[in-house]
C-alpha cells in the first residue's frame, strides 16, 4: 500500500486537471432557468401590428407553442432568423414572437424586410413579460406545452444543431 | 512662472473634470431618497446577467435599469427585501445571488476553499513531522552551510582577502575563484 503513496500527489493532480477542463468547457453566459418546467408566466400584451388587439397566456391553452423573444436593434436575431423563417414554413407548432424593449414601427420594418416568421408578436416595449419570463440575452426561445408549463429555454440564436436535436424531437413527444 | 501658471491651469480642470464625474454618479433616479437607498441595498446584492461580473446597483446594462425599476416598484408596493429577492430567484434562479443559498449543490462552493486549505495544512503537517524524526545525514548538506564553513577556514578567509581586492573592482573576470568568496 505504502508503496502508491508516491501516485497521490499524481492522482489529486490529474482530478483538479479534469475539473479545470470541464469548467473550460461550461459557458458562464448559459445560466439555468428556474423556470423549466414551471407554469410559463400570465401576460397579456398588445399585438405588434396591431395595438388594439390582445394576446394572453391562456388564449394558448391546449396547444404546444413556441416563443421567439427578439427585437428589430438585436444582431444575433437576424442571424438566426431565416432559420425561423424555414422552420415556420413546417408548421409544426404556432410561433410567437416576443418583440423585446423594440420600438413598433422599428419591428414592424424589420419583419417587412426579413420576412415574418409568427403567427403573430407580442409587443413588450417595457420588457416586463420579458422580466417574467427571465430574458437576459435577446434571442431567447421557450418550448410550452399544452398545459402551459415552460419545457424548454435556449439562450441564444438556435442553430439547424438545437432545433434538429433539441427542439424537433420535445415536440415530437409533446405530441404536438 | 508661467510653467507654475499653466500647471495651476491644468489642475484647475483636473479638478472639475472630477466634479463633473461625482455628478455623473449621483443622479437621483427616483424623488425619494430613502426608498433609493433601500432599492440599491438589495441590488447590490444581485447580479446583473447580462454583464456578470456586476452588481444590478452597478450595471448600466438595459436590463439592470430595468430590474431597478421593478424592484423600485415592489419596494413602493410594500414588499421586503426576502419578497424581491425570491422575485428575481424565481426568474433568474440563484445565479442572481452574489451569497448563493447553502444547498447540497452548492456546498461546494462554500466549503471546497476551506477543505482543500485543511487538506493542503494536513498534509504539510504530517510531511514536516515526519521530517523532525529523521537524523541529520538523512538529508543532503546544505548549499549555504558549505559556503560558512569554507569561510570559516582560515587558509580559504586568507586567500579571500587576497584575492578579493585584485577581482572585486574587475567585475565578471574570469579568474575569480570559484567559491564565490570574490561575490561584492
């Protein structure tokens, strides 16, 4: 036994070694939200194009939907939204968007010019809901299910990589 | 006396440059001064997600102005401080808390520093007392109980006096002996 000891200092090493390289690998800026499988926050907010009508939680009862939090002054939202736009066209499920701390006619233009992905966009000029639903880096995208429970957050633009693996297949099994 | 001139000059603006930044910093946001202390008080204590490093109170961050705001608002509605700060908790998760919560995950955190300084003191403890039990000649001569004793000679001191002068002034000279008794 004695004659190991000298592979200690080796062992305690090689163990602080692999905790330094996984926490390399984490991304500080993905922080975990509480809100996963929780009740998605009450809102009611007026429609982007249309300031007369609007949108709560509960009229999405029953059905899986999938919000898209962005904003017409976010850079990384225009790099993932012709991927929102193609998975659109699917229509796999009703998208939302949750057009944050934007100006109206800013968001409106920005949507004529690269084209609209939702079904349709809350307005959230405030950024409350956005509060409520823990938004801190615009894009962000919310699975909820038919019971309103919030299945999924990904922070971040999406990539072909997260709706193919991640998004694609929860829908699949929320039966939507 | 124009150099004493222009540099009175120069500190005059130092002077209200740094005015100008005092003022900067204490913009009142809100009219009431007691309800603005409290609301930085408990921001002080929560992160701001977006740049991660800050406190909420110090962020200029879009959204750290918002959350001053909100939590302005709950403070006027008459919520305390555990009331906000399970608001943010319920949003953000316990990321927000500069003093994370002492849970089974994050009992690490909080005493992983003190383990491993316990571990490290052990460890140079038992290392240091086995070495007291061991004899001397276990242990190789020392590099400068070597030097003492060479000077302790009295042929080496002698030699040292002699040569000393002679390579001293001549820095780096190559005939220097190499005991290192000529060192200045």
């Amino acid at each position: 036994m004695k004659r190991f000891w000298f592979l200690i200092p080796l062992a305690a090493f090689l163990a602080l070694a692999v905790m330094l390289a996984v926490g390399l690998k984490l991304d500080p800026r993905e922080v975990p939200s509480p809100l996963i499988d929780k009740p998605a926050p009450k809102f009611a907010l007026q429609r982007l194009d249309d300031a007369a009508r609007t949108i709560r939680l509960d009229d999405m009862r029953g059905k899986v939907w999938m919000l898209n939090v962005w904003a017409s002054w976010c850079v990384a939202c225009r790099e993932e939204h012709p991927l929102l736009v193609e998975f659109a066209k699917k229509r796999v499920v009703p998208l939302y968007g949750l057009n944050y701390k934007d100006q109206r006619e800013d968001a409106k233009g920005w949507l004529a010019r690269f084209g609209n992905p939702y079904d349709a966009s809350l307005f959230d000029d405030e950024g409350r809901v956005g509060i409520d639903f823990g938004v801190y880096g615009v894009p962000e995208t919310f699975v909820i299910d038919q019971n309103g429970v919030i299945r999924l957050k990904h922070i971040g633009p999406l990539t072909p990589d997260v709706i193919a693996t991640k998004i694609e297949p929860l829908l699949k099994k929320l039966d939507a | 006396m124009p150099e004493t001139l222009s540099r009175a000059i120069v500190a005059l603006l130092l002077a209200l440059c740094a005015a100008q930044v005092v003022a900067k910093e204490a913009a009142p946001e809100a009219a009431d001064p007691a309800l603005e202390a409290r609301m930085t008080r408990i921001t002080a204590e929560l992160r701001c997600l977006v740049c991660q490093n800050q406190t909420i109170a110090d962020s200029n961050a879009g959204l750290a102005v918002d959350l001053r705001r909100e939590t302005r608002e709950l403070l006027r509605q008459g919520k305390s401080d555990e009331e906000i700060v399970a608001y943010m908790t319920a949003r953000y998760g316990d990321f927000v808390l500069y003093r994370p919560p002492l849970k089974p995950t994050t009992a690490l955190l909080w005493f992983g520093p003190a383990a491993m300084l316990l571990l490290g003191g052990t460890v140079l403890l038992l290392v240091l007392r086995r070495r007291t039990r061991l004899a001397a000649d276990a242990f190789e001569p020392d590099e400068e109980g070597e030097d003492l004793g060479e000077r302790g000679d009295p042929a080496a001191s002698a030699a040292a006096s002699a040569a000393g002068p002679a390579t001293g002034s001549a820095t780096g000279s190559a005939t220097g002996p190499a005991t290192g008794i000529a060192r200045p």
